[in-house]
C-alpha cells in the first residue's frame, strides 16, 4: 500500500471507530464500545504507518538528490 492510501485508511478507520464508540456509549453498549476503540487504535496505528513510509520516501529522495 502506498503511504497515501495508508494515511487515508487510517483516518477512515479512526473516524469510524470513534463513531462506534460514541454511539456505543450513546446506547449502553459496551461492546460497540470497544470495537469503535479497537478500529480507532488500528486506524492512527495505520495512519501512523503510512506517515513513517512519506518520512523514508522523502529521506531517499533528498539523498538521491544530494548524489
């Protein structure tokens, strides 16, 4: 996946999440509860994934670029 698309997947993923969780809270549920955590913490973990792929890329170009 390119960093893009991970950046872009992950916040899908956070906002989801919280979605869940606030309607999890909302009606009782503690289960939604949790899932909208869990899909919260995979989405800034996946985000945070692609932010380190930009952060490589832009590091090879900048040595590519000083050769």
């Amino acid at each position: 996946m390119s960093s893009t698309t991970d950046k872009i997947k992950g916040a899908a993923n956070e906002a989801a999440g919280s979605i869940k969780q606030t309607v999890g809270k909302v009606t009782g549920n503690e289960r939604l509860q949790a899932e909208g955590k869990a899909q919260e913490i995979e989405g800034k973990t996946q985000r945070t994934v692609g932010e380190a792929k930009e952060g490589v890329k832009n590091a090879a170009d900048a040595v590519k670029r000083s050769l």
